[in-house]
C-alpha cells in the first residue's frame, strides 16, 4: 500500500492578504506559489502589448479597462484561487473592487518564464477556461511563440510565430503585428 502523502497546507484570503507587499505570489486551490521576477526582453513584450492594448481600448472609448501585474485576480474563494496575469483587459467595472478583479478578466495574456513553463502551458489555461476568461493567450519569447486560446463560440487554439499578424478575437478590428515587438527583443 502506498504510503500517503502529506496535504501542503492551504492559505485563506485573510492570510493571503496578510503577506508582506513585496512578496509576489500566486494561489491555486489554497497552496501558495512563489512568483520569479520577469526578465528584460519579458518586460519588453509586456510594455508593448500593453501599450497597444491600451491605445486600442482608449480610441473606442469602451468601459473595458487594461491592467498589468502585480494586480490580483480572485478566481476563485473556495478554495482560493488567486492569480496575477502579466496582462488582462476587464470589461465589467463591477468586478474591480480597487485591491483586484473578482472574477475572470475577459482576456489575459501571459508571457511565459522558463521558470513557469507548466503554469502557463497547463495550470493558468485550465483555470483560464474553466473560470469564464474569453480568450488567453500565451507568449513564449525563447520559443518564439504566440499560442492563442479563444474559449468562445468555435474555441481556438492556435500557435503563431513572432513575424505573425495576430488578431485579438474578442475585439472585431485589433490586431497586433509581432514582429514590430520581436525586432526590439535580445533573443
């Protein structure tokens, strides 16, 4: 008979909220995950898509909001699931609460560490999907990939390259050309 393994003890919202500031985690069913900090060319990726997200939901004039980590997401309270998307466009203001989002963000983009290879690829997207995000994409700088996962209607998941044009699927006329952003990266 196997022997049984011992339970990893889980974290309340009170205790996650007790944390010092500067720590950077993430929660999954209440076990908490030390976060790694970004590297340069993760930093690059992250300004320009943000930029170009927020140049894009500012020209419609739309209530949608773009945010960047650290900013909490409360997926879930019990057990508690709390994530901090490199990137995520919120359309409904009455999941903002001032601390974090509660609730699924309708898009969320993250940029994939070598550290993190599992969280994002598996964990995020199973979470991602079964928590109500509309579309997740996933950017892999040593890879040199964009894999886009659109859970609505015909759900995608398609891979794209760092020269490719990419739409963004819960927009109908936003698309982002990847190799203006690839040519300002050391990889």
């Amino acid at each position: 008979m196997p022997a049984l393994k011992p339970q990893p003890e889980t974290i309340t919202l009170k205790q996650y909220e007790a944390l010092p500031e500067e720590k950077r985690v993430e929660v999954f069913d209440g076990i908490v995950f030390d976060m790694v900090s970004p590297s340069q060319d993760h930093q690059t990726i992250s300004m320009e898509l943000l930029t170009i997200l927020n140049t894009y939901l500012k020209s419609k004039n739309w209530p949608c909001r773009v945010f960047h980590a650290p900013f909490d997401v409360k997926l879930n309270d019990t057990p508690l699931t709390i994530v901090q998307p490199d990137i995520m466009i919120v359309c409904d203001k009455d999941k903002l609460d001032q601390k974090r989002c509660n609730g699924a963000p309708d898009f969320i983009i993250e940029i994939i560490s070598p550290s993190n290879l599992a969280d994002d690829y598996v964990r995020k997207l199973y979470y991602y999907k079964n928590c109500g995000v509309r579309e997740y994409w996933i950017v892999d700088p040593r890879r040199k990939t964009v894999t886009v996962n659109y859970f609505e209607g015909n759900m995608l998941n398609i891979q794209y390259s760092f020269d490719s044009t990419i739409k963004v699927n819960i927009y109908d006329d936003l698309l982002i050309n990847f190799s203006e952003i690839a040519d300002l990266l050391n990889i």
